[in-house]
C-alpha cells in the first residue's frame, strides 16, 4: 500500500518579541498550561528552564499504579514531565530534573491521571515519561482535546472520557457516560507507543493521528483495561455519530480498531484510515458512511452495515 506523503508546512523562525508581537496585533491569545492538583494528589515543581512542568506523581500501589488526581490537567506547547524516576534524570521535555520521592521503593507501570473539572482537558503539548517506561492515562469524563499533543517513553498512552476502576491496586476498566475525545490543530503524535487507545462517548478527528496499534471506542460503555472489549451500559441512550474523521483528519497507524456497541451509532468518514502494516478491524452496530480512504495492507475487517 502506498500513501501521499501531506505537503511540509512551511516554518518561519521568529524572535520571541516579533512572535508575540503578531499575536498581539492579530487578537490572538497564548495559553498557559494549567495543572491543578487534588488534595492528596501529585506534587508539582515550577516549570523547566525548556519550558516543560515536572509532576512528581503519586507512589505507585502494590499492582504499579500510580494515582494522581487534578482539578485541571491542561498542557502547553512546553509539555509536561510524568517523573517516575528515583533518580536525577534528563529528560526531552524538561532537560535534567531531580529524582522523585516516591519512586523510591520502585517505578509505577500505570500512571493514571484522573481529572475532575467540568471542563475538558487542553492537551498542546508532548507528554514524558521519566525513568521507566509506563502506560499513561488521562481520564477527564468533561472531555480531551489534543492539538499537537503526544507521548514520550509511554509504552502504551490512554485518552479517555471515563471514570477509571481500581481495585485491588490495578485499572479494571473505564465506565464511559460522557464526554467527547477531539484531535485538531497539529494532531496527536502517538507513534513510539506501543499501543494508543481512544475511548469516549463519541471521537472527532479533526487532525492527524500515528501511532503502532491504535484503538478508538466510543458510547456508553463498560471498557476493559485493554480496549479490547466494550460492553454497552444498561442505561445507554444512543443515537448518531459515534466517531467522525474530518476531511481534515486521518489515523495513520500499523494497525488500527474501531469498537462501537449502541445500536444506530455510526461512523462518518471523510478522511484517511490507513494501516500500514496489519488489519483495519470495525466491530460496532451502526452503519459507515465513507466519502474518504480506508486501506489496510493485510485485510479490512467490518462488521458494519455500509452506507
């Protein structure tokens, strides 16, 4: 299979006084990264002379999960610093930071960050694992929009409108009511992940996505840890679109799943479904509207009623 390699935009260096003097003729507004903690949630150091904030998470339980609760989790173009290292470490985001306390008895595998805001999460930037590598979940049910957001030594990356389960020191599944999953802008760079995975009410691609193996799963479902099995809620009211890819939008991956359980909730796409290397897998009950590209170098697989 081949693809059309997009045009490279074209970039100009500015000085930081010419760039936000032209943002302020224009009208334009910066924004700020915003990470409020919780009480009884992470410790947050000021931000890196590079611009990245370091988050000194939470000590991992007995089943490697570290827990972190916000109030808000927006990230900006500077990025932000997961710290799972006991050790001074240097990091792409950040540049060298300090050892974090509570890795001191060993690493977390699962680092899941809860949100509870009645806004969604501005994720702008690229998000960092330091240390051991670990699976990062950011769980917001007011919603996830990423504009050029990504992730950093994350072995598997989590974006979810659900509320985690956690039992017995590990993430059972996600319970999904909520809350809408948008990429736009400069879209979410997911590709040193092993496994990326989308799960919300409904999914708007607006922009880009890569990654390795990529998941999207949307309604109202009870999601395993894996996003490899979605059980629709007993109290699901659904209807429409489910997940709607833009002209604008894509998911470029080596192999890509779409999970959707209400009955009558489809998918429109009008964009780019590409797997370069494995299968492209529909499993849902409603029905596909393609005005786009959907090519997969093994075999397309849909259990889908095609418009």
């Amino acid at each position: 299979m081949t693809l059309k390699n997009k045009q490279k935009p074209f970039f100009a260096k500015l000085s930081p006084i010419c760039f936000f003097s032209l943002l302020a003729l224009q009208g334009v507004t910066v924004a700020q990264a915003a990470i409020v903690s919780a009480p009884g949630g992470p410790s947050l150091g000021a931000s890196s002379i590079k611009g990245g904030t370091v988050i000194d998470i939470n000590k991992p339980g007995r089943g490697g999960v570290s827990h972190n609760i916000y109030n808000q989790f927006d990230v900006d173009r500077g990025g932000v610093v997961l710290n799972n290292s006991a050790q001074n470490s240097t990091t792409q985001v950040a540049g060298a930071i300090n050892g974090n306390k509570n890795m001191a008895k060993g690493a977390a595998n699962v680092i899941l960050n809860e949100v509870n805001s009645a806004k969604a999460s501005q994720l702008n930037g690229m998000i960092e694992v330091a240390g051991q590598n670990a699976q990062v979940i950011i769980a917001n049910p007011s919603g996830i929009t990423c504009n050029g957001c990504g992730f950093i030594n994350a072995n598997r990356a989590t974006l979810t409108t659900g509320k985690a389960t956690v039992a017995n020191g590990r993430v059972l599944d996600y319970v999904v009511n909520k809350g809408k999953i948008t990429i736009t802008g400069d879209g979410l760079q997911s590709s040193s992940a092993n496994y990326t995975d989308l799960i919300a009410h409904t999914v708007a691609i607006n922009a880009d996505v890569q990654a390795q193996d990529l998941r999207v799963t949307y309604g109202q479902n009870r999601v395993n840890s894996d996003n490899t099995k979605a059980t629709l809620l007993s109290a699901a009211r659904q209807s429409g679109i489910g997940l709607d890819v833009s002209n604008l939008g894509g998911m470029y991956a080596n192999k890509i799943t779409l999970i959707g359980t209400g009955n009558g909730v489809g998918v429109n796409n009008a964009g780019t479904l590409a797997a370069s290397v494995g299968d492209v897998v529909m499993n849902m009950n409603g029905s596909l509207t393609n005005k786009g590209t959907i090519s997969a170098q093994k075999r397309y697989q849909g259990g889908i009623n095609p418009k």
